[in-house]
C-alpha cells in the first residue's frame, strides 16, 4: 500500500536521522561491556545465561558488534526493529479495526518522540517493542482460531518477547488476565493455550534461575517503612507524579517542555505547571481526551477488555515492584502497554464524534515538535561524555587525575589517554567524606579533572563544585550536555 511505504519512509528517516551524533550513556555502555562484551576470562555464553535483561538482543549484539564499533553501527539495530514495528503496528490494527485507523495508529508510532528515543538507543527497548506488537498479533489469532499450530505460534512469539527483556512477563500476565475474564480457559481454548503456555516457559527455562537468584539477594521491604536515602533511587522511586508523567512521557517523549535538568531541579508539581505549564497543559489536555475517546471506541469495538487487562496488569506489577523497592517506577518499565496506548489514541482520533483532521493534526505537530527539539537542540540530548572526554584526551598529561561523579564505564569508553580515574559521590559516601578526598587527591597530583553528570542526584549540595572553588583559585570550567568539566591546578 502507497501511504504504508510513505509512513514507513517517515519512520525510517526519524530513526536514522543522526543515529550516531548523541554521545552513549551509561546504560548503553553497560550494554555492551556487560553483556555484548563481557570482561575478560568469562565465558560469553555464561554471561548470556546471566542476563536477565534481553539475552535475545544481546545475542544479536555480540555478533553484531564485530564488525565496527561506532555509536551508528551499534544503534542501527535498534533503529531497524522500530521501523519494523511501524509495520507490525499496521498489521496488528487492522485485524481488530479498520484500514483508516490502523494508518493512523502506525503513522502515530512513526512519529512517536517516546518510541524514537529507543530506537536510537543501543538497547532492547525497540526490539521488545517489535516482539510486543507481534505477540498482539499472534494472540489475536489465537483468540479466533484457538489451533494448535496458532497456540504454538503464541507460544514461540511470547517466548522470544520474553527473551528480549522478561518485563515481557507482564504482557503475559495481562494475556492471562484477558482470557480468564472473556471466559476462555476453559473448551476449545484449554490445551493450545496450554501449550503456547508450556513452549514459552521452556524457552525462558535457562534464565528462570538467574531470576530467582536474583530476587533472593533483594530485601524486599515497603518504601513506606523506609526513609527516602534507603529507597533505590530516594523519593523517586515512587511518588504521586510518577503516573502522570508516564502518561505525558508516552505521549511527547522526554524533550517537549522541561528537559531533565529541569524536571529534577523543580522542587514541587506547582512549580512545574508554574514554569512549563504552557507547554504541559495544551498537550496533556490534548492526549487526555483523545485517550478517553479512544477508550470510548474500544469499549464499543470490544476492545477494551484486552486494553485494559494489559495496561492494568502493567501498571499494578510495576508499582508493587516499587512498593516492595525491587525497581524504581521508570516509565519505560510501562512499556508493555505502549503499542495499545498508541492504538488507543488512533482509535479516538478517528472515533466518530472527533474532528479527526484538527485531532491528527495537534497530536503530530506535538510529537514532530518534540522530535525536532530531540533531534536538534543540545540540551534534550544525552549525557555528552564523549566531548568531555575527547577534551582530556587532548589536553590531559599521563600525571593528571580525573574525578568523576557518575558515568566512569562511559568516560573509559571513549578516553584514548591512559590516566589515573577515580568514582565516587556524595551520593554514597557522603558529603564530607567527598570533601576529604578531593582535598587529598589536589594535594596528591598536580592537576586534577572534574568530570560532573548528574549532579542533582548523586550531588544535590555541590560538594563538587564548592570543595574544589575553595581549595584551588586556578582552574577553568567547559559545559556540556548534561556534563561539567572542570580542571584545577593541584599541589606541586
């Protein structure tokens, strides 16, 4: 079809567009240095073994990264399965409604700033997606014709969804829910779906005890018994503004209005809707009622069982993890649900008590808007290490130290100097014990770098910048993305 090859053009050029200009970041680096290379003297097939993540993308990426090295060539996977789930996305819909709507849910998915952002991400989260809307395939034809070959198709298609990262298991959970509640565990549904039951647990079998090892060494305990430094990430680990953002993060991605520098020095919601309101506002209302028209529609479509049993089952699963402080509340934990919210938006724009040209048109100059701030201004960017680290590479000496707060695996990655690095934060030795040590260590070389990521989180009281203002008179200061680079002379 003409206007399918023209969506999946647009996809295309979003995702590759600049695919390599961002610096990695510190997820990504663990990325590769854990699983697509791991460490010297272990086995890669043990390590794979030991990635609850997404051993099928890290599969991918061992072999992948063979071949070259740069950030283009080790996103470009990423950026394929997101066009790829344009496609499925139009498949996917129009079995459940018709060819308009299903257009516009895949133009929609094109466009989405939410769905770019990882898909130029050296992570599984574009190739989860993928396996996502091929498993609401599979299980739409499961669900009309309960064979056996379709339950093993479901079950191979939720197997390798789980394979590309095991928060998939919520997907499942949300699948289950839907035939218990439409009556289907029972007659002509019972043993395929068994069975589709039975091949994904063999196929996640080899990781079901890595899962297990690793919920016995977690202390699960409610964060409301627990102060906020004892919590994973302090307060943010779970608040009252987590759900509202999650929806606002599915919607416009993470550089429309505030950036996240911005979100985390606002003290307060009503300082943020004081500051960035004009931005916030218009397009929450905007995706608020196209959401609650797309609900309309499905409940009338009888899709809003399916719907919801997957956003709920979600939605419930990650906050008890964040309750219990096993994760943090991350909206990309939510992810699951994130084709069904972009279908739900489709089918309210093109529900037939919308004007749905003005309708279509806010949402995607919303998104394109977004995407141009992504794309092009600096400050929506990633954590700049890479120019950070080619500034010591040209102008460190092999005496000098660097001092970084966060981020050290990033900053080895592209340093080409060989020079003394140390870690370390307030975060987690406290304020004064930083205080002592960049007092030693200027005492100890003769120059030393300030490498600062972060700062809000791992050095709210700018220890940092405080301690080495007072000790040392000479130094100078460059600004990066999301990065701070200091160098200040030391003792003799």
């Amino acid at each position: 079809m003409l206007i399918l090859s023209g969506i999946v053009i647009i996809a295309a050029v979003l995702r590759f567009y600049r695919l390599g200009h961002q610096s990695f970041w510190i997820d990504e680096i663990l990325t590769a240095g854990s699983y697509v290379s791991p460490p010297p003297g272990i086995s890669y097939w043990r390590k794979l073994l030991w990635d609850m993540h997404g051993p099928l993308y890290s599969l991918v990426m061992h072999f992948w990264s063979m071949a070259r090295s740069s950030e283009t060539w080790l996103r470009t996977p990423g950026a394929v399965a997101g066009v790829g789930s344009v496609i499925l996305m139009y498949r996917w819909m129009s079995s459940i409604t018709d060819s308009r709507t299903a257009l516009t849910g895949a133009f929609l998915l094109a466009v989405s700033p939410f769905h770019i952002f990882y898909s130029q991400e050296m992570r599984f989260y574009s190739v989860l997606v993928l396996f996502i809307i091929l498993s609401l395939i599979t299980f739409k034809r499961f669900l009309d014709d309960p064979s056996r070959k379709n339950g093993v198709i479901l079950g191979v298609t939720l197997g390798l969804t789980c394979l590309s990262h095991f928060m998939a298991l919520f997907l499942c959970g949300g699948f289950l829910v839907y035939i218990a509640l439409s009556g289907r565990l029972r007659g002509k549904w019972l043993r395929p779906g068994l069975l589709a039951a039975l091949i994904t647990l063999i196929m996640v079998s080899p990781w079901v005890y890595r899962e297990i090892y690793f919920l016995r060494n977690i202390d699960v305990v409610s964060i409301s018994s627990l102060p906020d430094e004892a919590r994973l990430r302090g307060e943010l680990t779970l608040n009252r503004w987590s759900y509202p953002y999650a929806f606002y993060a599915f919607s416009t991605g993470f550089s429309f209005g505030p950036d996240l520098n911005q979100l985390h020095r606002i003290s307060s919601g009503t300082e943020l809707l004081k500051s960035q309101g004009w931005w916030i506002i218009p397009a929450g209302i905007v995706f608020f009622l196209l959401t609650v028209a797309g609900l309309y529609r499905s409940r009338r479509e009888r899709l809003l069982g399916l719907f919801l049993s997957i956003s709920l089952t979600t939605f419930v699963l990650v906050t008890v993890a964040a309750l219990m402080n096993i994760k943090v509340f991350n909206v990309r934990y939510l992810i699951c649900f994130f084709p069904l919210y972009i279908a739900t938006l489709a089918l309210g724009i093109q529900n037939r008590r919308v004007w749905a040209p003005p309708a279509f048109a806010a949402v995607v100059l919303i998104m394109l808007y977004s995407n141009w701030n992504y794309h092009m201004v600096d400050r929506y960017s990633r954590d700049d290490f890479r120019s950070a680290a080619d500034m010591i590479t040209a102008n460190a000496d092999a005496g000098d130290l660097v001092i970084l707060s966060c981020g050290r695996d990033v900053f080895e990655y592209y340093c080409k100097k060989k020079i003394d690095v140390v870690e370390y934060s307030p975060l987690f030795i406290g304020n004064e014990e930083t205080r002592v040590r960049i007092e030693s260590q200027l005492s100890s070389y003769s120059r030393v770098w300030y490498l600062g990521s972060r700062e809000w989180e791992v050095d709210p009281d700018g220890v940092f910048m405080k301690t080495l203002s007072s000790v040392s008179e000479e130094g100078r200061i460059w600004e990066f993305t999301g990065v701070r680079l200091v160098m200040v002379k030391g003792g003799d």
